[in-house]
C-alpha cells in the first residue's frame, strides 16, 4: 500500500507531463461578452475584426470584437492598437470596456476597442505558419480555350529579434517590432486554336517588419514571366520604407516607396540592368461573419530611373468568398502596363481574369 501511495504523484506528474501544452492552455484564457456571457478556452488570434477563440464545448468560434468587453490570457501576443502602436505581452480586464496590456516592462489600460489586432507569438516555427493554395480551371468548347491557373501563399508571423545590449538607446523598442515573412506564387497557363500559348508567373519572397506609428520596413525579392509581353524572365530585388494610412477592424490601406534593382530580358534581346523606383498602395477591405468576405488590390507605379520615361504599372483586384471553413471561391484581375519595352513589337499592356477555389491552413 505504502508503494502505492509513493507510486501515485508519479504517475500523475507523467500523466501531466504527456498531456499536450494546448490542451491545458485551452482553459485559461477568458473573453467577456456584452451580455454579460463569459467564454473559457484559448485565444488564437483577433484579426479582421474578428476574435477566433478556441473552447472545449463548442471548438472554435469566432467573435465579433464590437462585442467583446474584456479579455483575459497569459500568453505572449504581438498587441496593436488603432494608432499604431504596438506592444508584446498578455492581457488582463480592465475597468468597464478596457484591457491591461502587461509587457516586460511596464503595465498600460486602454479601451478594448482600440485594440484592433492581436497575433499570437507562438513558441515553434511550424505553429506560426499559416497560408492558402489556390486551383482553377475554366475551358471554352466553342473555341477550345483552356486556362489553369495555380497560386499559393504561405505566411511566417514572428517577433522580431534584437540585440539590445549593442544598440543605441531607444532603438531597440523600434527593432523588436511584429516580423512577417511570406512566400507566394502564381502562374497561369492559356491555351488556344489558332494562337500561341501564353504563361505568365509570378513568384516572390519578402519580409516585413513594423515599426512605430504605423511604419514598416521591407525587402522584396520578386521573379517574373510573362510570354503575352514578350518577357523571357525579369528578377527584381528592393527594400524601402511604408506606412498604414487606415489600419481598422475592416480595412487596411497602406503606402511604400521602394527602390530597387532589375534584370531582365525580352525574347530575342540581350539581357538588361534596370533601376526601378516602386511606388505602391495595397488596399483591403474585408466583413466579419461565419464566412469571410476579403477584398484586397495593389497598385505599383514603377518608373524606371535608369531609363526615363519608361514607366511599368501592374495592378491586381481579388475577391475572396468563403464558401466552406477554410474553403473559398477566389475572383481576380491583372494587369501590367510597360510604356516602352525593351522589344519594339512586344505588347505593352496585357490583362486577364480569373476565377478559382482555394483552401487556407
């Protein structure tokens, strides 16, 4: 008996031990509703006007966040509020409709709906990672046109990292600022009787880092194809400075300047070194509802520095429909517009249009 005894606090240490991290954070996060309901489980992030909480009773949920009027959770996020700044730590209640941001160094109330997202810093790489595949396929039997397009993204949210013991004072709140990395692809391939192929693709890497009062920093690196302008290949790499003009649970505006560097070429041409100048505003408007609606568009205005008056504008619109959790339909326009290519016959504006259905993780 006396074994027994001594065997049991190890056996239920292992138990504990075995037992899965989230699962036991399942219950320690809090969110109180405007009518007086209290929600237990865990809080994964607030994103789009959205709070997705996770709960034993009911899986995951998503919350308005006009709603909510406190939350509570002891994990690290990146905190954002509507004026730009942004803060690292956890979140207790407040006084009425407010919420105590605790960071490592300092403990700041502000009202619940001024926080406009919340982006959980998780503890392993492969957590963080979130993204979406896109597929589609449309065929017209009158003229035997096919057109299959393939497109991707994937998303890595970190916080970012510095070295404060080798900075300058007040740099280093600056530097440890909400990171981003994405990796994103697209290519589409037509095909019709009577007329030549045409494909098209577009793949880039870039990483995001903000800063105070709505700045951000970023470094692209982006390779093009395109067979209807007569463009073998270009890759360009840039890095520059942007900022969220609007930054509000259902639309996101944003500016950047960014100079850069090119090569490319043309079919039948030599190889060129180009030195473009992107000038870009990326707009977003999105609903709250059990099934998203996003609109999102870019448009860059590229003058190319070292050939003047050359000028290149690429311009993209996309709306995205849910349909099922996680699956949606996807609705886009391009169109990229060089006012004088290399190639003197290429063409200079080409435009297509494209619908798909896609799947986000």
């Amino acid at each position: 008996m006396k074994r027994r005894l001594l065997l049991a606090p190890i056996v239920a240490s292992l138990l504990v031990a075995l037992v899965p991290g989230s699962a036991i954070a399942q219950k320690t996060d809090s969110v109180t509703i405007r009518n007086g309901g209290r929600m237990l489980g865990e809080i994964k992030e607030l994103r789009r006007g959205l709070l997705k909480f996770k709960t034993d009773a009911m899986s995951t949920v998503y919350v308005e966040w006009p709603k909510v009027v406190s939350v509570k959770t002891d994990k690290t996020f990146d905190v954002q509020l509507d004026d730009g700044r942004l803060y690292f730590g956890s979140l207790t209640p407040g006084t009425q409709d407010s919420v105590v941001i605790k960071t490592e160094r300092e403990s700041l109330t502000v009202a619940t709906q001024r926080v406009v997202s919340l982006q959980r810093i998780k503890p392993s790489f492969w957590e963080a990672l979130d993204g979406s595949v896109n597929l589609g396929f449309d065929f017209t039997q009158q003229n035997a046109k096919t057109d299959f397009n393939l497109s991707g993204n994937v998303h890595y949210a970190h916080r970012g990292t510095a070295d404060s013991a080798h900075q300058a004072p007040g740099l280093s709140k600056l530097r440890r600022g909400f990171a981003l990395t994405k990796l994103s692809y697209n290519s589409t391939f037509s095909r019709q009787d009577s007329t030549e192929d045409i494909t098209r693709l577009h793949a880039g890497l870039s990483h995001m880092r903000q800063l105070k009062h709505r700045w951000f920093w970023l470094l692209s690196l982006v390779g093009e194809q395109n067979s209807q302008l007569s463009l073998d290949y270009r890759g360009t790499v840039s890095a520059g400075l942007g900022r969220f003009l609007v930054q509000t649970n259902k639309l996101d505006l944003a500016l950047m300047l960014a100079p850069g560097y090119s090569r490319e070429r043309f079919t039948g041409e030599s190889s060129d070194n180009t030195i473009p100048l992107i000038i870009a505003a990326d707009l977003e408007y999105f609903t709250w509802g059990a099934l998203d609606t996003d609109v999102s568009s870019r448009l860059s205005v590229i003058p190319i520095l070292s050939d003047w008056g050359r000028w290149r504008v690429n311009f993209t619109a996309t709306a995205k429909r849910e349909v099922l959790k996680h699956v949606y339909i996807n609705v886009g326009v391009t169109e990229a517009y060089d006012t004088s290519p290399t190639l003197a016959d290429a063409n200079k504006n080409d435009f297509s249009f494209n619908t798909s259905f896609g799947w986000s993780f």
